[in-house]
C-alpha cells in the first residue's frame, strides 16, 4: 500500500481503528470501506467486538432492519457507521437532496438515519469525497443531527481521503485530528467548506502497520475472488 495513493485503503483502517474492543456495531447498507475495516479490526485489537447483521464473520443475525432498530433503541449498539452527502459544520448530515430548482440532484433518501445518528453511542461518518461541495457551512437539508452534549463525549468521527475529524463538544462543531500524509493542515483547510479549527494535539494520521496492510491485502483478495453473482455461490 502506498500513501497517499490508497487512500480507499487508509480509510478501511482507519474505520478499523474506531472499533473498540467489545462494541457492538454495525455499518449502513453498501458501505464497502467501513465492512472491510471490519473485517480488518475483528482479526486485530478488535477481536471480541460484535458485528450486527450477516454481513460480516461472526454477526449477530438480525430478523429485519426492525431487530436492529429496537437493539438501538435499548441503547445496545455501540457504534454505527454512516456515510452523507453533505457534512456541515455543526454535523448535521444530509441524505436528501442538494442544490434546488434544475440543479437539484436528489438521493436514495435517510432511510433509519434520522433515528440512529443522535440515537447511537459513537458514529463514524465516512466520506470518499473532501470537498466545500461535502464538507459545507450548513447542508442543504437536515436529514439528521449528532448526539447533544453532554450525552455523548466528542461522539462522531469523520473519515475522508485527506484527513480524520473529531466532533468537539466543547466548540459544538468538529475540529482537525490528523491529517494525511501528502496532506497539511492548510491544505484540508481548503478543501473544507467551513472553518476547521485544529484539535490541539493535531498530528499527521499514523501509517497503517505491517499487519493492517496484510489483512487489507488480504480480505481485498478475497472479496475480488469471490462470485459476484450470488447464483453462482
């Protein structure tokens, strides 16, 4: 693996590195970066977290979307990770549509997420794109808003290409935590659509170790050997 280049890849192993020891999670649908960070932290650190729903080794198998509902509900997830199409400032997210009139360019819709985002302990947000187009002042329609201090402790992790963002409760919006190698301070700064103080002990993001870059070999390997239609399993 070769940074910056991989960036796909330091995503997955930075999803990883969010799984803590015993969580229960689970990932939204088609969300192909967060499932192989998974897979990457269940054979690590990680090993005694619970992954919810089939999808992944080990799962805990759910009925329905409504078993997973309820588990959230009781305040028996852990951690969820969810992607937007806009990200603001204070970390609303938006799942709806952007632009108006001609320009208006809608999406598959929220699905749970207006109830799992505040409702879940941690969430890690994830975004293969950072841009002002993304990453904006305030989104153009709230489909959800992070936990409210003091419930959660610094809640919500953003995980883009060129850096990792931690919601501070203290600001009320999210702040710098490290940025990647080819990257800088300045340069994530720019690629942000609203002010990005950094976090006081900000730092360039560790490298991936020589175990994370053979799982993500790995189960990279895996997923392209196996049968992509499932009536050829």
């Amino acid at each position: 693996m070769s940074e910056p280049d991989d960036v796909t890849g330091l995503m997955a192993i930075l999803c990883a590195r969010e799984i803590r020891p015993g969580d229960r999670f689970g990932i939204g649908v088609a969300s192909p970066i967060p499932s192989l960070g998974a897979r990457i932290a269940l054979s690590l650190g990680a090993r005694d977290a619970i992954p919810i729903g089939r999808n992944l080794p080990g799962g805990v198998p759910l009925a329905g979307s409504l078993d997973f509902t309820a588990m959230v509900l009781q305040g028996r997830v852990d951690l969820f990770f969810l992607s937007a199409a806009q990200i603001d400032a204070t970390g609303a997210i938006n799942l709806q549509y952007v632009g108006d009139g001609e320009r208006r360019r809608a999406f598959f819709g929220a699905f749970a997420a207006p109830l799992y985002y505040p409702a879940v302990g941690r969430t890690v947000l994830f975004r293969e794109e950072h841009s002002p187009r993304t990453f904006v002042e305030r989104v153009d329609w709230v489909t959800a808003t992070p936990p409210e201090a003091p419930r959660h402790d610094r809640p919500v992790v953003v995980v883009t290409p060129k850096a990792v963002l931690r919601f501070s409760s203290a600001r009320g919006g999210f702040e710098l935590e490290s940025f990647h190698p080819g990257e800088t301070i300045a340069s994530v700064r720019d690629a942000t659509g609203f002010d990005l103080p950094a976090a006081a002990e900000v730092h360039e993001t560790p490298a991936p170790s020589a175990a994370e870059r053979a799982l993500l070999a790995r189960f990279r390997a895996e997923t392209a050997s196996s049968p992509s239609d499932p009536g050829k399993a």
